[in-house]
C-alpha cells in the first residue's frame, strides 16, 4: 500500500484512526461518512493512495470498477440498489480529503 504520512484517510485505512467499518478487502475499505448526507453514507477508498478519481481511473481502471461495485453492494443491501455515487475532484468541487473516495448515499429517497 501507498500513502501519504499527512493523509487522514491513509490514517484510517491503517487503523490510526478509528472509523465505522463497512467493508474491507485486500485493495478497498469502506466506512461510513462522519457527516452524513443521507440516511447511508458510506465513503469507499482504495487502500493504496490516489489524489482524485481521475488519477485513479488513469492508473488502476479495474480498481475503480472494483469500487462502483462495492457501491451497488452496499446500495443492494441498505436501499433495495438505489444509490447516488459522487467523487469529488478538486478544492473547488468540494474536494477536502485529498485521497480518492467515493460518496455512497442511500438509505432513502433522496432529493435532486
């Protein structure tokens, strides 16, 4: 696994900081959102280090196919397979954590 020293979710993904576990595998972890958006809010991670989807879509494609899965899964379990999946890319788009994550949103009907 690649991370980075400063990184808060390279932190959670090697246990420094806790976090509520909802999945985990040899490349991807998946926890729920502090601040949730939604009834379910889950943010899947890759383990190894990438700034943004972009780069990560452009280095490991299966990887990022890997985490749309996860998503539907989750999805499947907690909202009968509706979700909303949001990568944000970027300070200006909303982008805080600088690790690629994606935003899991279920649990509910949930607005436009």
């Amino acid at each position: 696994m690649s991370e980075s020293d400063d990184c808060l979710f390279c932190k959670i993904i090697a246990g420094q900081i806790p976090s509520s576990k909802v999945y985990e595998d040899e490349t991807t972890y998946a926890f729920n959102d502090i601040n949730p958006k939604a009834k379910v809010h889950v943010l899947v991670v890759p383990k190894k280090h990438y700034a943004n989807v972009a780069e990560l879509a452009a280095d490991d494609p299966t990887e990022l196919a890997h985490i749309v899965s996860i998503a539907q899964n989750i999805a499947d379990k907690e909202f009968h397979g509706a979700y909303r999946l949001v990568f944000n890319t970027g300070l200006d788009a909303g982008q805080t954590v600088f690790h690629m994550h994606a935003h899991v949103m279920t649990g509910e009907k949930l607005d436009e």
